[in-house]
C-alpha cells in the first residue's frame, strides 16, 4: 500500500513538473514591433522590431532582448503577475510619463501568467518629474499595450 502511494505520488509530481515546464515554454520566443522609444531598466533602446528569448525554462522569469540584426540590446526579469483572463495575443504593457516609455510586463500567449519588471531608478525619478500639473501627479502613468507578431 505505501509503494502504490509512493508511486501515485511521484508520477502526481512528474506529471506537475512537466506541466509548469510546458507553461514556461509558451515564453520561449515573441517578435514585437514597438513604434517608440523605450526604455528597459536604465538601458535606451529605440523605436524598431525585437524578438524576446525567455532565458530560463524552470521559472520563465528571465528574458533577452535581442534587435533585428541579432545584437542582445538588454537582459531583464520579472516576478510573476496574474490577470484575470488568458491572453489570446503575447503583448507587452508600457509605463508613460509625458514623452519616455519604460517596459511593464510580459504577457505570453495562451496564459493569464505574466511578468512584471520593477520600476528602474530612472522611472522613478522620470515618475518624479512628470510634467503634469500639480493637480495630478497623484495620477498613475497611462499603460500603453503593444501586442506581438
């Protein structure tokens, strides 16, 4: 009886292990045409088209960005966020204060599982500075959605 349990229990485990490495696989790659500049923690990057590797595919925590002439631009991470719905379309989310973009989240195809990247010394301080009025800096920055190829 105790090696029937033993035996469920270990190909339970397997069959979960395989599962959450299926999921992390759906982030493997995504091209994206982003129509601004933007910025990846304290890294610039220009307007232009980047294909996202997921780095890990125990957590799918970690991402490389790579440019159309293969060139890695910026390596980042994320922890992981929740929606509500699973997404039809991989899409990325952008914070915007007045004219400069910073990544957000990652969300992949197929999932509601997504990941967000903590905001950079550079957003705050660009979140400080804002030029809206007085009367709404209280206000959280517009999130721009750019959805992928």
């Amino acid at each position: 009886m105790k090696k029937q349990l033993l035996h469920i229990a270990t190909t339970l485990s397997l069959c979960l292990m395989l599962g959450v490495a299926a999921k992390a696989q759906v982030t493997r790659q995504m091209t994206i045409t982003v129509p601004f500049a933007f910025h990846v923690g304290k890294t610039a990057l220009p307007a232009g088209t980047y294909t996202v590797y997921g780095t890990s595919s125990n957590t799918g925590d970690g991402f490389l960005l790579r440019d159309t002439d293969d060139h890695v631009k910026a390596v980042f991470s994320g922890q992981q966020v929740q929606s509500g719905g699973t997404r039809s379309v991989a899409r990325f989310e952008f914070r915007r204060y007045d004219d400069k973009y910073f990544l957000a989240r990652v969300w992949a195809e197929g999932s509601n599982i997504g990941r967000e990247l903590q905001k950079s010394r550079l957003e705050r301080e660009t979140a400080k500075d804002d030029a809206r009025p007085l009367a709404q800096k209280g206000v959280k920055p517009e999130v721009i959605t750019v959805t992928t190829q």
